[in-house]
C-alpha cells in the first residue's frame, strides 16, 4: 500500500506501483469508440501512463494539457491518459480542448488497470478513483520512471517523466 495525500489528509492505494526495470503489466482499458484496448496494442512504441482520477478537475485537466503539447514533440512514442471518466466525457473534453495528441482510455467497466498496476485509492474522499501517477515504459514495455504524485491536488513531474524516454 502506498500513502499520499489528498488536500493534506493521507489517503493510500491498495498497492505499490510496478518498479522501474520491471516489466510493466498489461491491462484493458476502454478507448473512445469503446473497444477494447491493452498495452500490447502499443508494442514498439515508448508509452507514457497519464493516470489520475478525473478530467473534471483543474490538476488533472492540466495534466492532458501538457502531456498533449509535450507529445507532438515525441518520436516513437505514445501518450495515454487514463482515468474512471467515462470514454464520452474523456472525449468532450479533448475536442473542447483541440487535444489531439494524446489517447484517452478509460477504466469504467472493471478495475483491471488499477488491480494491476495497484494505484486505485482504498480509502479516503477518492475511494475507487485512480492516484494521480505517471509511468513512461521502453518500446518493450519495460518500466522507465514511475511517479506517484505526492499530492493529488499537485501536478507530475513532466520534466523528469519525459527526460526518462530519451
């Protein structure tokens, strides 16, 4: 179990996040058009995991921002932002938005992704919803970096994430 904390109160995970040089788990995740997609669908390709609990939020809005600005810079590399919205919402927001640089995938149906990846909050205001992490893998889907923000209400470290990719 990991400990962070949410507006200054500890809330914790039900796990501990996949290590850096471990391979990371495969997952299924909804996309927008509501098919079915896992990590194997970006074999060959570096990944970024922009994970957190909801697109509804200013931290969490920000975070697609800059990860969608970030990834029209990146080669070989694909950018997932992943949370429990619904694909609908997880759209409208990037098409109200102009982003189109990123992925949007979605853990509505079960919680195959954070039983996996052991991020989803146990307890606390955020029971159910996802921590905010982000975690970059190689083109073999090999753990690069893994962040799991301290304070949910803070943004990621883009600079340390995306400079594990190079």
């Amino acid at each position: 179990m990991a400990t962070v904390a949410f507006k200054g109160g500890a809330v914790n995970t039900v796990g501990n996040l996949p290590a850096v040089g471990n391979q990371a788990p495969d997952f299924k995740l909804t996309a927008g058009d509501l098919s079915d997609k896992s990590l194997a669908h970006y074999k060959g390709k570096k990944v970024v995991l922009n994970i957190f609990p909801s697109v509804d939020t200013g931290t969490c809005a920000a975070s697609v921002r800059a990860f969608n600005k970030a990834a029209s810079g990146l080669e070989n590399t694909v950018v997932l932002c992943i949370s429990k919205d619904l694909p609908f919402a997880q759209g409208r927001f990037c098409a109200a938005e102009g982003l189109n640089n990123v992925v949007t995938l979605s853990e509505y149906k079960d919680s195959n992704f954070s039983d996996a990846y052991q991020l989803r909050f146990s307890d606390g205001p955020l029971a159910g919803l996802l921590s905010r992490v982000v975690i970059t893998l190689d083109e073999n889907g090999k753990v690069l970096y893994e962040e799991q923000v301290a304070e949910v209400t803070e943004e990621p470290n883009y600079e340390a994430a995306l400079a594990s990719l190079k």
